[in-house]
C-alpha cells in the first residue's frame, strides 16, 4: 500500500494500516523523494521525524504491515525503562508516538513492501530502490534501517485465507479484539504477553501450545496461569473454519488425538518470526556478521546510502533503541548535505523559532 499521512491524528491508523490488497502492485510511475528509508522500526520512524524536520522528501518503507519493528511485532505489550526522556513505556505507545512525531512532514508509507533492488546512478545522483511488488522509488539518498533484516512471521498452516479476516500476527491495538472470543497460538513471550494483556478485555482467551513447556517469561505465565485464560498444552490448530471469517477452530491434542471445535472470531498466531538479510546483502554494501558497516557520518561504502540503527556496526556498536535514535540523527543530517551539497551539516535546533 502505498499511503500518505495527512494529518497527525490519523498517522498511526494510516501507517499501520493492514495491506488491502496483497501481491497487487499499487504504483507504476516511481515515487519521487528525497530520502528514502527502509525500514520502519525506531530508527527509521525516527529518521523520518528528522528528515521532515530537514525539509527532505521522504518516503519510509518497510516488508510488514505495521510500522514499529520488533518493537510492535514482538513486545509491544512490554514496558521499555531505557528510552531517554521516558522513565517507563509501553512498546507500541513509543511507535504511536515516534508515527505521530513524524506525521506533521507527511512521509510516504510503504508498507507491505520489501525493498529488493536497488540501482544506483552516479552520474545523475540518483539511486532507484524497487520493491518486491515493483513499486519504484526515486530517491537521492537512502538510510537503511532494516534492523535485522526482513522479518516475517513464521505463518499458522493452511490458513492464509484467513489473514485479515481474524487471523493477526500483530495485535498492536488490543481493543481491536475487545469482546471477542480469541485464539492464541503459540509458547512464547508474545503469546503470553497478548494472553495477559487481552484477557480484561476480550470475551474469552484461549491460548493452545503444541508442548507443555513454554518459552515466556515465568511470570507472565503463572499470572495467566492464574486468571480465565484458557491455556491447553500439546494442542494445535487443525482447521479454521468460517465463511466472512474465523468462526470457529478446530483444535487436536497431538498426543491423544482427542478433537474440540471452539467458537472465536479472533485467532493470533504468535509463532515467531524469521529474519533475513536477504536483498540487501545483494546490494554491494560491507557487510561484518550479518551488519552493514558504516563511518561515524554512518556512511555506508556505497556513495549516498548511509544505515543507523540495529542494522548498522561499527567498533564498540551497541544494539539499544537510544542509540538508534542517535544514529538516525548523524544519518539524516548527513543525507542532507548529500541530497543538498549547499545544506548544512548542523540542522540548527527543534526549539528554534522557525
Ligand atoms: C524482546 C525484546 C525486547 C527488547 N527490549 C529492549 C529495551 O528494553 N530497550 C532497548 O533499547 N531495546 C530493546 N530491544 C531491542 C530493540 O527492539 C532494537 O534495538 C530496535 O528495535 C532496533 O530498531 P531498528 O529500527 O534498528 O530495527 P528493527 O526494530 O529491527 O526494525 C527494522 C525494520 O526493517 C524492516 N526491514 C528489514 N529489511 C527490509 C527490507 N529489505 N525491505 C523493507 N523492510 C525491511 C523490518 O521488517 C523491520 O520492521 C528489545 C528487543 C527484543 C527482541
């Protein structure tokens, strides 16, 4: 989808909302922008803030549905205690509010979209990045955010028909599912996280594990241990059934056989994710233990392309959101004079009058 912020309120339903139409190309002319970012965890939503603060065209793409990194897609329930300036927040409350900083510039959101090639004209000064849905994108600088790598989640079986229409690998807004029947599936930290926090508010939670043992904070899970959560072990999802959507799951035990149906109108698959660099090590860039290598400007090796956050190393790198964020600052300021060799490298401060 490719989707434009036009007012602050609405950033973050508009960069979060779901793909409409999956697999469809949705541009064929090329999108033009000054900047353009791959990635939309913390460093690039933030990088997105400082370009439009710097004037510069941007346009900020990312291969999931959401924007907010693993932030959104693996703890956006957790509170985060080391984010400079907030003593304790909530992982999605610090994407909604890095979507709106950056909402007054009005970047372009490509979401759904894995940047797969990128072309690079030296002598025109431009660098042309395709997606995996051949979407173009003109730009005159790109900062690579891409954390570690493209991030997909690992995907419940035979049941894609059914993405979208109540199957969710992200619950990023739990009222979404306020007063529904939910299904969760999986062991994990995510699983329990989702367990805890909806079962105020959904109607009932179910939450299956195909073993005994989970892989979540021990906490967490005798709290929800605890509550009305339904929790079954050694059961997994057999069939999803449901003509608009999920009505009802049709559950196993795999080590009896023994069969349920439950009604819900909501399953979360919370599985786990798989990451890959993938394109962007067939881009040219130095690369040291699966990072892209950069200069104190953040510099790649490639003329006007520059990387900040997680996806980025260099001696003594440290893999905090706080340091991404400071890394996305140097990368932009730096971008900056590349698209405008008359700009300064200096952008004078937010506080400034204008
Ligand atoms: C469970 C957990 C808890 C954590 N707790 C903390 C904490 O308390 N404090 C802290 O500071 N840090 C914490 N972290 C680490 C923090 O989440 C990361 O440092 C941060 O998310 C990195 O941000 P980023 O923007 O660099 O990358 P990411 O958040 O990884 O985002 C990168 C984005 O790039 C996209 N992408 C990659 N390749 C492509 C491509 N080719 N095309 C399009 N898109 C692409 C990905 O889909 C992803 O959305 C935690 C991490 C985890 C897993």
């Amino acid at each position: 989808m490719v989707t434009s912020n036009d007012s602050k309120g609405a950033a973050a339903a508009t960069a979060t909302e779901p793909e409409q139409e999956p697999g469809k190309a949705v541009a064929t002319e090329p999108v033009e922008v000054d900047l353009l970012i791959i990635g939309a965890g913390p460093a690039g939503l933030y990088a997105a803030y400082y370009a439009g603060f710097r004037g510069l065209r941007v346009a900020i793409m990312d291969s999931l549905p959401e924007a907010g990194g693993q932030v959104t897609a693996l703890y956006p329930e957790k509170l985060i205690f080391d984010v400079a300036g907030f003593p304790a927040i909530k992982g999605q409350a610090l994407i909604d509010n890095l979507v709106e900083q950056a909402s007054p510039f009005d970047p372009l959101y490509l979401l759904n979209h894995r940047a797969e090639e990128m072309d690079r004209d030296e002598a025109g000064g431009t660098i042309t990045v395709t997606s995996h849905r051949d979407t173009r994108v003109l730009c005159k600088s790109v900062i690579i955010t891409g954390g570690i790598g493209t991030f997909t989640p690992r995907p419940l079986p035979d049941a894609e028909e059914f993405e979208g229409r109540g199957l969710r690998y992200f619950v990023p807004r739990l009222d979404e599912l306020a007063g529904l029947d939910v299904l969760i599936v999986g062991g994990g930290d995510s699983a329990f996280d989702w367990a805890q926090s909806l079962e105020p508010l959904s109607k009932s939670v179910t939450l299956i594990h195909r073993r005994d043992r989970f892989r979540a904070h021990e906490h967490t899970v005798s709290q929800v241990m605890d509550s009305s959560v339904q929790v079954l072990t050694f059961t997994e999802v057999a069939r999803i059934q449901g003509h608009d959507g999920v009505q009802t799951v049709e559950l196993f035990n795999n080590r009896t056989d023994e069969r349920r149906t439950i009604e819900v109108q909501a399953v979360v698959a919370a599985l786990g994710f798989t990451a890959d660099l993938g394109p962007l090590t067939r881009w040219g860039l130095t690369q040291h233990k699966r990072h892209i290598v950069v200069d104190t400007a953040m510099h790649t090796n490639l003329p006007r392309v520059f990387a900040a956050g997680d996806i980025a190393e260099y001696e003594g790198k440290v893999r905090l959101i706080s340091v991404g964020f400071g890394e996305a600052a140097t990368a932009v300021n730096n971008a900056a004079i590349v698209v405008d060799p008359a700009a300064k490298l200096f952008p004078g401060h937010s506080s400034d009058p204008g």
